[in-house]
C-alpha cells in the first residue's frame, strides 16, 4: 500500500502529537485545523500504525469520528514504544544493497581496501552496475560507513584512503561482563537524556550478543519505572539539532507552533497564513535547555537580537534551522539570570520587572506530616518559611509568574492555601469549582 520507510521524521512527529498525544484530533478535525487533506493524514497515522505496536492505541468514538490515543501501564510496559517511530528511515533498495556488498567484499579481502579495489571487486563479481550506482556514490556510502555507522575504519597511505572492518570495541568483555553492560544499559536508557541513544544502544548490544557471541535469551526486563514520561522522547530530534547549534555557537530559525491567542510579534515570532503555525522571523541565540521533571517537558530558553528571552516548548517546535550566524554564550549569562533565576518552569521574568510574591500558608499535623513543610521546600528553592506555631506555616516564594505554581499547588490540596496573590487565589478557586460542577458535587 505504501513505503515502509520515510525521509522526514517531523511529520511523523506532527501526526504523533496531533493525533495521538496531545490533540487527539480525529482525521477530519486535522484536517481543518492545519489544511491537511484527510487522505494524508490517514497514509501518515497508518505509518505510525506500523510501527506503534496495537496495544498501546486506545480507540475512543466521538459521534462518527474515531479517536486515537496511546496508553500504557507502566507496570507492565517497561520500554518507552515511542522509540520505535524513529525506526522510519529512508533507504532505497540499493541503499541496502550497497552497504551489504561493501562489507562483505571487505570482509571477504582479509585485510584493507582502497576504493578502486572495493569497485572493481564488486563489478567484475556482479555486484555493481556503474549504469546504476556512481563512483562518488561508493566514496559516499564508505565514508558514511565509517562517520556515521562506524562499521568501517579508514586510514590515509600515501594519499590514497584505505578502508577496513572497524575493530570489535567489545572483545575485551567476557560473556558475563557483557550480559552486566546490558542490564546497566537497560536501567539508563529510560532515565537519561536523550533516550533514543540508550536504547539503540541496547538494541546493538543484543544483536552483538546474539550473532557476534551465540548468547541468546537477552529480553533484559528488570526494571518498572514510576512517573517516567514517555512523550518527550518524540522531540529528542528537535533536542539533538538545538544542542549541535548550542556547542558550535551558532544562531538558529525555528518553525513553531501557536495557538492563535498566543502569538506574539513581540517574542520574534511572526504569524503565518495559518492560525496554528507560526514561523521564526528572526534569529534566536540558544543558551539553555530546560527540562520540567513533573510533567516531562522541555523548554528552549533563547535570545533574540534585541536581547529579549523568548522560551520555547519543545513539543511545538516542529523543526530547527541552524543559521552561520554564530553568537557568544557568554554574553547572555548576566541576562539568563535576570529573567529566569525565579522561573518555576518556563517563564520568563519579561517586561514585569520584578518577580511576584506568593504567600502560602501551610496545616500539617506535626506528629505526622511534618515531612511535608521540608517536601515544600526541597521543591522550593527560594521559598522562605516562617513557622506560626505547631502545624502552621507560612511560606514565601518569589516566582516569575504565579500561574506555574497552579499544578504545583493543586498536588498539596487539604494542606495550602494562597494567602497573598489575590490572581492566584482566584484562578485555583476557580479550578476547583469547575472540578466539582464536573463530578456533580455542586450545581
């Protein structure tokens, strides 16, 4: 019906968040919402089908449009699914073919090989049509072998470059060391950014073990992870691209997504044609990556030429452009400060000027709960504490903005309550009343 493999991830990405993440928008709703025609939307959710075993897709119904979802049970799923949808990668028929034919006519030589020899070899076996396949091409695919695939070695004799089998890196580990690397990097991969690496490392490892070493029996389940978000791994491409241009130095352009309300000439962002997709007008200096444990999500903090932040969440950045423009990290450092020492998040202190002030009061039963008021603190950092008397507390927070102290405060629900910050007091009040008309409890 059609290709397994893709070229561009960013629109699996887009399906993914739109359809199954995020928005769960049936096909027609994605079709009016980013002028997608319904038919692709179905050949890219097909795709993802593919490769997003059946299990994790929960299927609602709403009146006749048909909802996705993706759902797991950490308990019982232990590997991040997601993992799988960058398996999508575009090679062709003689793509594959190409690298196979090198490495074994390689293999097959016992010893180096330069170019020449690799194409001749493959010609005069009947491997190689140069009608179909270019010299450069070879050169290519070689020096992809050995950049990026790392299978191959290649050294300079007399300027003519030999290539030949990379050297096993884990032959120096006996059978049992090996089996203990695979657990170790069984734990990490889910617990260390980027997670992709960790588990195509993992996948590497046991493929060397089953073919290299005959150690079969490699399923390495030992671990549940609690509270790990699975999500983010799909913005680990995004990461990867804005990390390269942070260490090189260089300015970046991304493509953005916005709802309508929340545009902004002001950030550097200008509208486009669409009322959701919003394109970088200018250049961005990226300093930071921030990423909020609670809720598994990462922010770009970034500077515009006028030095203004502008904070960007990851899972609606939909690619990045690196720029040759370049910048120095450090002429950003006193300004990052400035606005985001009292971010509990992703907010930026902006044109408010001074940070907000936040009372709580805090009832614990002393005896019992008095873990809580250090809990407070610990995930505070520049809370100050005031204890009234037994059980009762008032702490002090200085934040950028009061609104991302919402889900935060919500988590201690029968122990805060907002004494300072008429706004915020309001804004909880009202959540709560919603809840309650939701579930019945008031009319």
């Amino acid at each position: 019906m059609f290709s397994d493999f893709i070229k561009h991830y960013s629109i699996i990405r887009d399906i993914l968040r739109d359809c199954f993440l995020y928005g769960c928008f049936s096909k027609d709703d994605l079709e009016s919402k980013r002028n997608i025609s319904s038919r692709k939307v179905s050949y890219e959710m097909r795709r993802i089908q593919q490769y997003v075993e059946e299990k994790y897709i929960k299927v609602d119904k709403d009146g006749r449009y048909k909802l996705l979802n993706l759902t797991y049970d950490f308990m019982r799923h232990t590997d991040n699914f997601l993992v799988s949808t960058y398996m999508t990668k575009s090679f062709t028929r003689t793509d594959l073919l190409t690298y196979f034919f090198i490495l074994l006519y390689i293999q097959s030589q016992n010893r180096p090989c330069s170019l020449s020899e690799i194409e001749d070899g493959l010609a005069q076996g009947g491997y190689l049509s140069f009608d179909k396949v270019s010299s450069k091409t070879i050169e290519r695919k070689l020096s992809e072998m050995c950049t990026s695939f790392g299978v191959l070695s290649c050294e300079t004799v007399k300027r003519r470059k030999i290539y030949s089998i990379a050297p096993d890196i884990l032959k120096t580990l006996d059978n049992n060391e090996l089996a203990e690397l695979l657990v170790a990097v069984g734990l990490f991969k889910n617990i260390v950014f980027p997670v992709v690496a960790g588990y195509f490392c993992e996948q590497t490892l046991k493929d060397y073990m089953n073919f290299e070493r005959s150690i079969s029996g490699n399923d390495n389940h030992y671990f549940n992870y609690r509270n790990v978000h699975f999500h983010p791994v799909i913005e680990e491409q995004v990461l990867w691209e804005i990390l390269k241009a942070m260490h090189t130095g260089h300015k970046i352009k991304i493509l953005y997504h916005l709802t309508k309300r929340n545009q902004d000439e002001s950030s550097g962002i200008s509208k486009a044609s669409s009322n959701y997709i919003c394109h970088c007008s200018k250049p961005l200096a990226p300093y930071k990556i921030r990423y909020d444990v609670r809720h598994g999500r990462f922010y770009l903090v970034s500077f515009g030429k006028s030095k203004n932040c502008i904070v960007s969440r990851l899972d609606r950045i939909e690619s990045i452009e690196i720029l040759e423009e370049t910048f120095q990290r450090q002429d950003y450092d006193e300004l990052y400060d400035k606005e985001m020492c009292c971010s509990w998040s992703g907010m930026p202190l902006k044109s408010r000027g001074e940070p907000e002030k936040v009372k709580l009061e805090v009832v614990i039963n002393e005896e019992t709960e008095g873990y809580i008021i250090e809990k407070i603190l610990n995930e505070s950092p520049n809370g100050m504490v005031d204890k009234i008397e037994d059980g009762r507390y008032h702490v002090t927070i200085e934040v950028n903005d009061s609104g991302e102290l919402i889900p935060w405060i919500r988590g201690y629900a029968g122990y805060v309550r907002v004494l300072e910050s008429k706004e915020l007091a309001e804004r909880i009040l009202n959540d709560w009343k919603e809840m309650l008309l939701s579930y019945g409890v008031v009319q």
